[in-house]
C-alpha cells in the first residue's frame, strides 16, 4: 500500500515532463494521443476522461466546471449539445493548440467523448432521484406500474385484490409489495416493469426459472437485489464499460435499465447452471456473479449483449 502510494505521487510530478516529453516527440497532445490510438467506446472515453480530470490548466478546469454544471441544472442534454459542448470543444482547441482542420477526425471523436462522460454524470443523478423516490400507496401513477408489472408477468390470471398472497408468485415477500421497494425505492419497481415490456419473452422465461420446484428462487426480490448491484456498479464507474461500448446510445436511463435486465438474465442463467440446493445458497452466487460481472466491466473491450437461450431444465 505504502509502495503504490510512493508510485502515485512519483507518478504526479512526473506526469508534466512525460507529456512534454510525447508532445515534443509526436507533435500530438495527450488528448489527441488518446482519440488517434485507443480503440473507440469505453478505453478512448475512460482514457479522455482520466485525462481531463488530471489535468492542471485552469482553461480545462472551468470546461469542466462548466459542464458539471450543465449537469446540475440539468440542460445537459442532445438538443443544447450544440450550444453546450461546441464551445468546451473550442476552448480546449486553442488551448491545446490543435488546429480543427487538420485534426477534424479528433474533433469527431474528442466530442463524442465529452458526450458520454457528461451523458454518464447526468445518468447518475437521474438514476439517483428515481431510488429516492419511495413508493407511494396513494400514487395512482406508482399504483398503475405496479399493476401492470402484474399484468405483463401473469397476463392470464387477475389480481384477487390489491393486497393478495398472490404477490408471493411472482417473488414478493408478502401480501402488498410495496414493502420490498424500500432499499431501492421506485428504481426497482422501474427496473423490474422495463424488463418485463421490453424483454417480455426472456422474463417470462426467467419467471420460469423462478418457479422450478427444485432451482426455484424469489422473482421480484432478486430483481431487486440486481437493481442494487447495477446501482452501485454504476456509482463506482463499473458501468461505464457497460454504458461506453452501446455506441448505438448515450447513457441514459433506458440504457441503465438494459443493464440492468442484461445482469438479472445473466443471474438467472448462473443460478440454474449452479444447480443450488436451497435458497440458502443466494448469498454466495450471487456474490460469485458480482465478481465475475466486475472482472468483465474490467475490460474495456468487453460488449454486453443478451443471447436469449430458451431451454427446459
């Protein structure tokens, strides 16, 4: 611990002579350095982004500043993209000398950059205000999502009434879920309703799973405990493989719930593949598919997809 502490701040003072050192010998700086040699998505933008954070001038500090709080006020968005991140671009151009005509591909990919490290920023706050808002009994919009869960999970048979054993079917604890939502807030229920109209073929057949009178496990309460693991994934910047590699999108808060729906199918299949014994067992794989998830977000190459295998167990 003491040697790596050693070696971060000899690392500190070295890091200005070093990129002198690479300016003088490429005549590219270490921004252009990065969007000319590392591979798009998330080792070009976590590498920009690292970059950014360390730098010393004070130009780059007030971009930063400025674009954190376009986050905070929550204008930093596609449609004022042009009027936010065009002129971050420009100060960071002239402060690093780099000419637009020439280096026009480095613009390209520079921007994209900024576009997904602030889309990140904005995404965690968003994510943030949907768990802190607790499930509300009295909200007809809370109660609505709540019953459509339902409705989209067992679409053949109805509700008895509000509060109803029948709960327990699809992985609640008790007889009125709204209980289990406290940890996560809505953020579970939102998680749980997306995979279920988005991915209607594969939750049903982890429903399934849920249900086996052998591997059977709670539905609704392990959605739950992967809405926490994604939460903290993406607060610890796990994520950022994950959100940095969908080059079709932003982050945002669909894409975390496809995270999220991509973790619980993920679960399901270790699960059944472990063939446990009893419900006692949850503890130790799901901690065993935290970390196999995180040497995967580990990698800056790895791409996420869900590979739908239906199968009979």
């Amino acid at each position: 611990m003491m040697f790596f502490h050693l070696w971060s701040v000899i690392q500190w003072y070295l890091r200005p002579f070093i990129k002198w050192f690479f300016r003088k010998t490429t005549r590219l700086c270490e921004l252009q350095r990065i969007c000319y040699g590392d591979k798009s998505g998330a080792a070009r933008t976590c590498n920009v982004e690292k970059s950014l954070m360390l730098s010393r001038t004070q130009n780059v500090k007030e971009v930063i500043s400025y674009l954190d709080l376009t986050v905070l006020e929550r204008r930093f968005d596609p449609n004022n993209f042009r009027d936010i991140i065009d002129p971050s671009i420009s100060i960071i151009l002239r402060v690093k000398k780099i000419n637009a005509k020439l280096h026009a591909p480095f613009v390209v990919s520079f921007r994209r950059c900024l576009e997904q490290i602030w889309s990140y920023r904005r995404l965690l706050n968003d994510v943030e205000n949907v768990r802190t808002e607790q499930f509300d009994s009295n909200n007809p919009l809370h109660e609505d999502k709540l019953l459509r869960l339902w409705s989209l999970l067992v679409p053949d048979t109805p509700l008895e009434s509000r509060v109803t054993k029948q709960w327990q079917f699809i992985g609640f604890q008790g007889e009125d879920p709204k209980t289990d939502f406290r940890g996560m807030g809505m953020l579970g229920l939102e998680n749980l309703l997306f995979f279920a109209t988005e991915y209607p073929e594969v939750s049903s057949h982890v429903l399934s799973h849920s249900l086996h009178p052998i591997y059977g496990y709670t539905f609704a309460i392990v959605g739950i405990n992967i809405t926490s693991m994604a939460y903290y994934l993406l607060k610890d910047g796990s994520a950022k493989t994950y959100m940095f590699n969908a080059k079709q999108y932003l982050p945002n808060i669909n894409l975390f719930h496809r995270f999220y729906c991509y973790l619980f199918y993920e679960f399901d299949k270790m699960w059944i593949e472990s063939k446990p014994e009893n419900i006692m067992e949850f503890s130790m794989i799901f901690k065993k598919f935290e970390n196999a998830v995180r040497n995967e977000l580990a990698d800056p190459a790895s791409v996420f997809r869900i590979n739908v295998e239906i199968d009979t167990i």
